[in-house]
C-alpha cells in the first residue's frame, strides 16, 4: 500500500526551504517586485537552484540532476505556494524539465543539464491554461527558421531558452534573443505571461513535441495541486493566528462560533487537498495510476485553494482588502492556478472518461 505520508528526507527539505524562503522571500518585497519591470526574483531562484540544488531535483544522477522523484518537486512546491515566491521553479525545473526528459539526443541531454545545474531557466512556449492531452498551438517551421505567435507563455520574460513547439511536429530549443517577447497582463504577477513571436527565429531540434508536450503538462497539472496546497495551507493558517488576536466585545474573534464553523470546514477541505495532492505526487513517481490521480487532484484543488484565499481576505477584515497585506497575493496565485493547466471542469471531463463514468 502506499504510504503519502512525508518521510523524513521530506521534512528536512521542507524545512531547509521553508527556513531559506522566511530569509529571502519578505512579503513586502514580493509585492513591491510585482509594480516593478522585474517580477521574477533571480537571487532567490540562484540560491534555491543553485544553492540548494532543487532545479535538478526531477532529472536522473547520470543526466546530471539530483535523482528524486516528484513527491520531493511537490514538498518544494508546497513551500513556494506558501510563500508565493516570484521563482520560475514550476515553469522550469518541472515542465520544461519534463518536456526534456521526453526527448532523446545530445541537444536536449547538454540542455538538461544546464537547466539542472541551474546555467539555464527553461520555457515550454505552450498557454499556461493548457490541460494535458489538449491540442496546443504549433508555430510554421520553414528551412530551418520557425515563424508564428504563441500566448499566454508562463515566464517567458525569464527564460534562457524557448522550447517551441512546431507544426512539423518537432520541439525546437529557441533563444530569447531572436523572438520578440510581448507581457501580457496577468492577474497573478508574480508569475507573468507572455505572448512570444517568431519571426524566422533558428531553432534546434531536440525531440517529438506530441509526447513532450504531453508529458510536460500531465507533471505540471499533478504538482499544481501541491502548490495549491500551500497556499491553501497559507491562508487557513494566517486567518486563524489574526482571529485568536483580533477582539470583538473583549473577546477573540475567533471565539464565535460562527467562525468557527467556516474555519472547520476548511480545515476539513484542506487536509483532503493534501491527500489528493500527495496522491498525484507519488503517482508522477511510481507511475501507477497516474492519470487518474491527477485529474482527481486537480479537479478538486482550485476550488479549495480559491475558497482558502478568499476567507483569508474576508476574515482580516479591512485589513485583508489593503494592498499592503500579502492576503491579496495569494487570492491572484489561486484563481491564476485556477485555470493554469486545465480547469476543475476539465479535469472532472478527463477523470468521468479515465473511470468510464458518463454523463447522462
């Protein structure tokens, strides 16, 4: 049977990030990155990439990564959902990653070890809203220059290489420098979108861009769940330390039994976002049902992490509504996850076709 339960290497990672993150990761200065032209906070994705060697984390000891498994991609998660760090880990070190481990060949091997050692932020120029298995845009590919307009591209602005896909159905390694980078708004600003085009841009072949694409969003959509858990995790436990010091009629605020109720039940929902989170992590890992965990996870995830967020905001009260307070920032990262690789409802679609489970 198996155990989703953290194992103790588990608990030290968490606890390394969680203690570098409180370091290098203020509030205030996340907020303040977000008004500026530099949304992405490099330093910090250095000292977690780098530093603690977590880029690596899913690729193999002999293609120069650290060798772990997607339940310890999902502890990091959970602690960059916590922080709402402004750090292009899920873009690179887990979909772009992915996306590589899927192609064969000395261009993408040297390119995985750049993105696992941390010399490179890797891309996958494909719209965050994507769920696995949906048809995704493909650029012209023509004598060896690619031509086309791809939206809605997470974190682009900070990539060192594109992986376009292309109508040929080749994934091709792109340089920044030779398309046009366009931002997007985006409600979540501590991980912007941009809209990427192609105008003869020269691009190498590493691999089939069907199963790379594929397996790219089926890893990000199954770990969205653990980052979605933190912030969740974020918001319960933040409302509840304001409610046991904010007093009403001289008493805790969090003494009424009214809150009480709202604050149980979402207690409830987030220990089973857990579940369905770990759940999706140890299928990526073992390989074992791996479709249908994720599915299960993502189709009850954005509800909760949403909800979480949105009674952090109501709960502080007035408070809650100032930009000044990092409440606002969780609520924008779980609405944008929300949609980011497949709504709940497309998730419940694939998961009603994987049980074979039809509606009337």
């Amino acid at each position: 049977m198996t155990d989703l339960l953290y194992s103790e290497e588990e608990q030290a990672l968490r606890a390394a990030v969680r203690d570098l993150l409180s370091d290098h990761c203020d509030v205030s200065a996340v907020i303040a990155r977000g008004e500026s032209d530099t949304p992405h906070d490099l330093a910090l994705w250095k000292s977690l990439a780098d530093g603690m060697g977590l880029a690596g984390l899913l690729v193999p000891e002999e293609r120069g990564g650290q060798g772990a498994t997607h339940r310890e991609a999902a502890v990091v998660l959970e602690e960059l959902g916590r922080a709402v760090a402004p750090v292009p880990y899920l873009t690179s070190a887990v979909v772009a990653t992915e996306a590589l481990l899927a192609c064969d060949g000395e261009e993408s091997a040297d390119l995985l070890v750049r993105l696992a050692s941390a010399r490179a932020i890797g891309v996958l120029a494909v719209a965050l809203h994507l769920a696995p298995g949906a048809a995704f845009t493909a650029v012209r590919h023509e004598d060896g220059r690619l031509y086309g307009e791809l939206t809605g591209v997470a974190d682009a602005a900070a990539a060192d290489v594109l992986l376009v896909p292309s109508d040929d159905g080749g994934l091709f390694a792109v340089d920044p420098d030779a398309v046009t980078v366009v931002p997007q708004v985006s409600l979540d600003l501590t991980r912007p979108v941009a809209r990427v085009v192609l105008d003869g841009a020269p691009g190498r072949r590493l691999g089939d861009a069907d199963p790379a694409v594929r397996r790219a969003l089926r890893a990000a959509a199954g770990l969205l769940a653990s980052e979605q858990l933190g912030i969740a995790e974020w918001s319960l436990t933040e409302t509840v330390r304001h409610l046991k010091e904010r007093k009403q009629f001289n008493r805790p605020v969090g003494g009424f039994q009214a809150l009480k109720h709202r604050l149980a039940q979402l207690w409830l929902e987030v220990v089973n976002l857990r579940a369905a989170a770990r759940g999706a992590a140890d299928a990526l890992a073992t390989g074992e049902d791996v479709d249908v965990a994720v599915a299960v996870a993502q189709a009850y995830a954005a509800s909760v992490a949403v909800r979480a967020a949105e009674e952090a905001v109501q709960l502080h009260g007035g408070i809650g509504m100032t930009w000044e307070h990092p409440a606002h920032l969780y609520l924008k990262r779980a609405k944008a996850d929300s949609i980011a690789y497949g709504t709940a409802g497309a998730h419940r679609g694939a998961l009603a076709e994987l049980v074979d489970l039809q509606a009337p």
